[in-house]
C-alpha cells in the first residue's frame, strides 16, 4: 500500500522531466540556431554513391531514370567534390569539381534520392514539402517520445508515430539535455516507393551552420514489380580542403583519393575495380568488332533510352528534358474529359546571368474527342531580375462553336438540351500569340502583346452548303496586368482584349473582359489553401464570333496532383464553357496530408494528401452550379470523386484519376 501510494507522483515526476526535455529540444532552434547563417553559405561538399542491384526485370526499363541499372551493370559507384552553396534549408546548389564513378557523367540515376541526403531536421517538413519532422514543435502530436538517460549530459530520445502514414518516420536521437541540441539522429521512413534509413551526425560543438549535419548517411531500398536495387549515399559538409575554383568537373581519380574524407566502404573498392576491369574488356572488343558496338549503342542508348524513359542533360549553360515518348504511367481520366496522354519537353539556355531563352512545348491526345493538342512557348527573358520577357507560342485550342449555339439553346429549357442531339458548328482553332512582360517594380506586371485565330470548321463542306462561312480569323491586342501586394500574397489580374476586323483578314469582332484574384496559402504542417475567384464577359460584339475565356476553359490533357484541379471544375458539360456571354466563379480548396482517411487503420498509411474541394458557377442557364469534392494521392495514383448541383437539383457524379507513379523521380 505504501508503494502504491508513493508511485502518483514518481510517475508524475517522470512525465515532468521528460515534458522539460522536450520543451527544450524544440526551443533550441529558436534561441541557439540562427537561421540567417544559413543563407549565401558556401562550402566544400563531398558526396559518394553507389547502386547495388539485387532483382531485376524486363519491367524497370519502364521505370524513369532507371534506364542505365536496367541493361547495364549490376554495381555502380561514384565520388563528387565541390562547392555547395545554400540559399536556404533545403535549396542548395552543387558544384562539381573533381567527379570520379562507373555512371556516364550525362546519366542520371534515381536522382528522386537526391532529396534525401540532406535533411532539414529542425524544419516543420525534413524534406522539402514532405516527411513531417518530429523534432519541430508543431508537429509533436503526431508522436509519441520516449526518454533515457544516457551520460550526466546526455539522453537519448526515441520516437514514434502516432498512426502509420507514409508523412510519419520513427527512429532516435542523442540529446543535449541543459541545451536540447541534437547531436546525433537516425531515422526511418518510406516515401514514394523508397524505404530509407538516414544516420546524420550534427557535430559535438555549435558551428556556424548548427542546423546542417556535419555528415549524413542515408541507405535507400527500392522495389518494384519483383525489381530491388540498393543505393547508398554518404554526403559530408564543410570538408577541410579547398580546390581552386578553375577546377570544375574533372574526372581525376588519383586526385579524389587525396581530397577524400572519408574512405571507401569494401563493395565501393569493388565496384571501383569491376568498373576498371569491365573498360579493359570492353575496350578489347571494340578493337576488333567497332561496327556492331556502334550498332547496339544507337539501339540501346538512343532509341531505347529516349522511348521508354526521362532524359535529361545539363551543362554550365544549358539544360535540356524530355518526357518518356511511350509510357502508359502519363495517362490520365477524367469523368468529363475522357482518357488523356502527355509528353513535355523542356529546354533552356543561359544567354548571361541576367537573360536566358527557354522552350516548353508540350503534346498530347484526348481520347475522347479523338484530338491532338500541342502549345510550343519559345520565351527569350532579357531582364530575369525585373521579370521582363518577350514570348511567342504556337497552340491549337478546343473545338469550339460559333455563336450561332447560343441563339439554338436561347429559349430553351436548359434541363431539356440534348447537346450530342445538337448539329452542332464545330471549328478546329489555329492559335498564334505574341507578348511582352514588363515588371513595374516588385508588384505590378504589365503585359501587352497580340493573338491571331484562325477557325476552320470540321465540317467545311456542310458548312459551305448551308451557305455559312467556313473559316474564322480575328486579330486581337492583349492587354494584362497583374498587382500582387506583397509576397507571397494574393495575385490580381485583369485581362482585356479587342478584336480588329481588317487586319490580317480578321473578319470577326468583340472586346472580352476578364477579372481574376488567386491565392495560395501555405499553411503548418504542410497544408494548403487555395482560392480563386472571378469574372468575365463579352461586350461589342458582332452577329458571330467564338465565346473562349482565357481563365474559364476546358483542359482537355490535365496533369497530375499538383495542376488545376482547384482552379477548375471536373464535371459540368463542355458545351456551356463556350455557350455563355458572361461567368462569374469561386473555386476553394484544403490540402492536407493528415485529414480524413489517413486515421484508418490499413488504407491511411499509404495516403500521401488529401484534398476537399468547393466550387461555385453562375453562368446563362445554370444559377447557380455547386460542384463538391474529395480528392487524395499516394506513391500510385490521385484520385478525385465530385458530385454538383445545378439550378437548385442534383445534377451529376463522377471522378478523375492520374497516375502518380514515378511521376516526381
């Protein structure tokens, strides 16, 4: 009895202390670390790799940047030292000075894994916009900690989730218990297929960059589809040797064994020496069979590599990217829009420090309305610090109808319109658009520039035969400005544009309106809320002409998680984008990875986000259009359900899906 009396407040002390120690592990960071230290900071880098492949199969080449471990060999390894220089926690920039490994220097592999060398451990997220940080005060109630002593000044943490989710990592820490500064961490977690282990030693006294590890260990397993391959990473921060800044990628291997850190682990010196042995070999076939060789490169490298995978090159100035030609993980569905696929490539030039010229187009079909859609942006930016640009694109937009639609449906009921019973006058639109982008100060954007249309309909010959004109042309000037208050604030834009008959044999005109506010909100613990509102309408009009808003549009080739799906709405008919002399919307949206279906039991842990989404519609025939929705994404998919209200009734229930996989590596 006397035991049990005494053991309240023996646990109760117990709890006091620990609860000490945790005020003051999350407290450090704000009285000892000082997060200016860390900005413009410049040191020397060392990083090591190497990829062990376990399984393999047929399926990886599908895999983007896995091109090379598919068909190549089993064991990779490399070395690079240089500079880093941080702008931030979590943005840096490397660069190469001595580079040393069996990986073609133009090859990248699983570069995804890159994200996680260096982690952000007092940040809210360790890595940039995922994996919640346990050691941020925040977050603490997605934990439960546990308290040791270890020494007289130390103590040792460990951690654990609360529930299972893909956003959560368990591990341990070794603790300064006056001070609550973390000397060492180790943890572990899984995100996006890759199950990691990260060991980061913090340094036993407070440097100048207290935050950043003094060295990190990180081993990454991937598997897939009966696939495994192993990939280690070792990165060190402020190494002591200092090369001159004249040397820049060098491949020089008795160099990188004097400047090295650390020593190489027993399977790095093998794949080192695998590697060497391998050349030896290969360069005695290619004495003798130096045709066939140049034969099975072409196949396997370029026809191969560009077909099945990403590819990507960079240089000091230049930079260049292309999605996969053929990859069914690009596909995309929606309910409204039908099944869709999509390429992109990107390209870009550094003309100096202060101007570049860039290339974006991107292609892509719709399945549904048996189309192909291109847009080629070619932007030359000739002032990058004041924002100013000069860009020309070549597009083709959505099928569109004239004017003549909106005098067919004018005094009918709008819950009577069959619009596939409709002979509707579809016309195919050839687009060519010119502008220009001066910045007025820090928060104002003024573009002018101009767009050509040209319309021809699908149908020329019934057109022809109804006595109807059979082609479109407008000439139109663009006037845009944008006002955005302050940083990372709401963005105000107002859109006029008028179009001139005469020139260039435009023969239609009108004058279009548009108002537009957008925000993006980033919240604690990796939430996000959108909002956008606005209007536009038709005035000056002539008999016919084409109702297409730039910012009330159908997209016919959506991307995945992170597009427009807050901006826009997934289910009302196409038809009305186009049948309607005015608009009037409000879209909103939350973003969280920790909302709803994450706190179940099996399905919650592999739920990476979850969204909730509102939009509201006023346009002629529909007063208004509510549509609702409930979206979520992981390492595979993202997928959205929605339903909508139309003039007071329900009107309709459907869904969009894309795959996310692989989509980030």
């Amino acid at each position: 009895m006397l035991g049990m009396y005494f053991m309240p407040s023996i646990i109760f002390a117990k709890i006091k202390q620990d609860t000490i120690y945790l005020e003051r592990l999350f407290s450090y960071h704000d009285t000892h670390s000082m997060p200016n230290y860390v900005e413009d900071s410049l040191g020397n880098i060392y990083l090591k790799y190497s990829f062990n492949t376990i399984k393999r199969n047929p399926t990886l080449f599908l895999i983007p940047t896995m091109y090379t471990i598919a068909k190549g060999k089993r064991m990779y390894v490399g070395e690079t030292y240089g500079k880093v220089y941080f702008s931030d926690y979590g943005n840096y920039n490397i660069k190469r000075q001595v580079v040393t490994g069996s990986l073609a220097s133009y090859r990248k592999t699983m570069p995804i894994i890159l994200d996680y060398i260096i982690p952000n451990i007092y940040g809210i997220s360790l890595y940039e916009e995922h994996m919640i940080s346990p050691f941020h005060r925040i977050n603490r109630k997605y934990y439960k900690y546990f308290f040791k002593n270890l020494t007289p000044d130390f103590i040792y943490l460990s951690f654990r989730p609360k529930i299972k989710n893909t956003q959560l990592i368990n591990g341990y820490a070794v603790i300064n218990k006056h001070s609550g500064r973390i000397h060492n961490v180790y943890f572990k977690g899984e995100y996006d297929l890759i199950k990691f282990e990260i060991n980061s030693d913090m340094g036993d006294s407070i440097r100048k960059n207290a935050d950043l590890p003094l060295r990190c260990d990180t081993q990454a397993d991937f598997k897939f589809m009966g696939n495994k391959i192993c990939a280690r990473f070792t990165v060190g921060l402020e190494c002591p040797i200092s090369l001159p800044d004249s040397i820049s990628n060098v491949t020089d291997l008795n160099l990188m064994e004097r400047i090295r850190p650390y020593p190489l682990s027993a399977f790095e010196k093998s794949a080192y020496d695998k590697d060497y042995e391998e050349k030896l070999h290969t360069d005695s076939i290619r004495n003798t069979s130096k045709h066939e060789n140049k034969i099975r490169d072409f196949a396997w490298n370029i026809i191969g590599d560009h077909m099945l995978n990403s590819i990507s090159a960079q240089s000091s100035n230049a930079s260049i990217r292309f999605s996969p030609l053929f990859n069914p993980l690009y596909l995309s569905y929606s309910h409204s829009r039908g099944l869709a696929y999509k390429v992109k490539i990107g390209a870009k030039l550094q003309v100096n420090k202060n101007q570049d010229i860039s290339f974006t187009p991107h292609v892509g079909y719709n399945f549904k309305i048996k189309e192909f859609f291109y847009s080629t942006p070619l932007r030359y930016t000739y002032n990058r610090k004041k924002n100013n640009w000069i860009e020309f694109t070549w597009k083709n937009g959505n099928r569109i109808t004239n004017s003549s639609v909106l005098d067919i449906i004018k005094d009918e009921n709008r819950d009577t319109i069959d619009f596939t019973a409709l002979n509707l006058d579809y016309f195919n639109d050839e687009i060519y658009q010119i502008k220009n982008n001066i910045s007025l100060g820090k928060h104002i954007d003024f573009t002018m520039g101009c767009v050509f249309h040209k319309r021809i309909a699908v149908n020329r010959y019934n057109m022809e035969m109804l006595g109807k004109p059979s082609k479109y042309q407008s000439f139109a000037p663009q006037i845009c400005i944008g006002i955005h208050p302050y940083e990372n604030g709401p963005l105000f834009t107002a859109n006029y544009e008028r179009s001139l008959k005469g020139i260039i044999d435009s023969n239609i005109g009108y004058e279009r309106w548009e108002f537009d506010v957008s925000y993006k909100k980033t919240l604690t613990r990796l939430r996000t809320f959108n909002f956008r509102l606005g209007a536009g309408f038709y005035t000056n009009k002539t008999s016919e002409y084409f109702v297409d808003y730039s910012n009330f549009k159908e997209n016919y080739l959506p991307d995945g998680w992170d597009d427009e799906w807050t901006g826009n709405f997934q289910l009302i008919n196409s038809q009305w984008y186009n049948t309607s002399t005015y608009y009037v919307r409000a879209n909103t949206s939350y973003e969280s990875p920790l909302m709803c279906l994450t706190w179940l039991p099996f399905l919650g842990k592999y739920i990476e986000t979850e969204r909730l989404y509102l939009g509201i519609l006023d346009i002629d025939h529909v007063r208004p259009y509510i549509e609702l929705g409930y979206g979520l994404t992981n390492r595979y998919f993202s997928i959205g359900v929605f339903g909508s209200i139309a003039n007071g009734h329900f009107y309709e229930f459907g869904s969009k899906f894309t795959f996310e996989l692989f989509r980030k590596w």
